[in-house]
C-alpha cells in the first residue's frame, strides 16, 4: 500500500489551497522533492452554495463550483498531488502512520493529516482531538479545533473554517497557504517562499 506523507483531509478551498502550494514546493524545492501528497474530498465544500463577488482575483459572479473547479484544474496541472472523491469515516493512529478508511471500505496510509473539512461537523472516527465550539459565529453547531499556528498535535494540522477563521475565501485560502509553508517547515527546516516569474 503507497504511504504518503500527507493526506488533506478535505478538497475545499482551504484543502485545495495548501495542496496548490505544497505541489509547488514539491515541483521547486529540491528539499521537497518525493514528497507524496493525497486529497481526499467528499464532494461538499461550502462554496458550492456561493456566487462570489467579494472574492480578490475571481471574476464577479463566479459560482463556488467553477471556482473549485479552477483551483482543482490549478492544483492537478502541476501532477504531484493526488486527488480522491471519498468521504473519510475513520482515522487510526498505528505506530508512525494514520490509517485512513474511506465510506467505501477503502484504506490509505499517511505519515501526517491536514484536516480541512470545514466547520460543519467533526464525525471521522478514531482520533482523539481538541475539537472546540466555532467562535465566528452565533450558530452553535459549528466545530473547530484547538492549534497553534495550525499545528493541532504531532503530525497533525488544520486549515479553513476548521481552524476557526472567518468564513471567507481569501481567508480560508490563506490558512491553508499558511499550513503548507508550516509543514514544509516541519519537513526541511526551511521557510519555504515560492514566487513564479
Ligand atoms: C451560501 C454561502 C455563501 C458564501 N459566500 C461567500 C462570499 O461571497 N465570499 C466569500 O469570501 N466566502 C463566501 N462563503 C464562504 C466560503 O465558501 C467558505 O468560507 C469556504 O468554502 C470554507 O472553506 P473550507 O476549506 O474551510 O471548507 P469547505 O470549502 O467547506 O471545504 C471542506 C471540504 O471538506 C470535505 N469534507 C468534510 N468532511 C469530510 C470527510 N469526512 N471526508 C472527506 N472530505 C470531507 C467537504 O466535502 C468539503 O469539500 C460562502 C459560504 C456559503 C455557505
């Protein structure tokens, strides 16, 4: 069974997010180079329901499906990050590695986890974490994890609403950018910036 170093769990906007900056590390940085990469993603990110228009650098009026699709497109066309539609179910901790277990009865195996699944609800099986309510809003079934800058515990991270940031692209993006240059970190000692010509 392949073993990656990361699984993101969850392809919305702030799992795309870091995958897009973590495939340019891995496709730049000589530090980075074999770095394996998987996202899984249920099919249910919050942006589906919106019609951006306050969004820098999206056209007025993108709906949240061609702007996921956008960043999907971006992320796949550096082809280092694989992408799975799969609802996540359960994560169990063995030894150095999460064994990761789809609806589907599928397993993965990844050395660190970055849970990206937004702020709905908490329902993965198996790890014990330091789930907290949301605190951006009135509504008081939203989750969010306790971390500090973006670290949760060993080998595990978090980004977007889950992290307990405000519910806006630019911002959930930003947390997911912000995990991926901290994991980088964690894995080569190095601040990693990548900037494009
Ligand atoms: C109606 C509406 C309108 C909005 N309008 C705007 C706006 O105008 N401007 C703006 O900036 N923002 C807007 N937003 C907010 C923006 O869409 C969210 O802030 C953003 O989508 C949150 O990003 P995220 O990555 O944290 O979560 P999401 O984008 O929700 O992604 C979480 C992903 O995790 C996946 N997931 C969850 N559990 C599992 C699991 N067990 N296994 C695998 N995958 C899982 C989900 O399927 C989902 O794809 C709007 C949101 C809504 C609902």
């Amino acid at each position: 069974m392949k073993k990656y170093d990361l699984a993101i769990i969850g392809g919305g906007i702030s799992g795309l997010s870091a995958a897009l900056i973590l495939s340019a590390g891995i496709k730049e940085k000589e530090s980075m180079k074999g770095k394996s990469i998987a996202v899984f993603d249920a099919g249910g990110s919050d942006a589906l329901k919106a019609k951006f228009f306050n969004a820098p650098g999206l056209k007025q009026g993108t709906s949240g499906k061609k702007a996921i699709q956008k960043l999907t497109k971006q992320v796949e066309s550096y082809g280092v990050v694989e992408l799975f539609d799969n609802r996540i179910v359960e994560i169990i901790k063995e030894n150095e590695f999460f064994i990761i277990k789809t609806k589907k009865d599928k397993e993965f195996t990844a050395s660190n986890l970055l849970l990206a699944t937004g702020f709905r609800s908490w329902d993965i099986k198996g790890l014990e974490l330091p789930i907290k309510p949301f605190t951006r809003t009135d509504n008081s079934s939203r989750v969010a994890l306790e971390h500090t800058e973006y670290k949760v515990s060993d080998n595990i991270y978090v980004c977007g609403l889950l992290a307990d940031v405000s519910s806006h692209y630019p911002i959930v993006a930003g947390t997911g950018a912000q995990a991926a240059i901290n994991i980088m970190y964690d894995w080569t000692g190095e601040w990693i910036v990548i900037h494009d010509k």
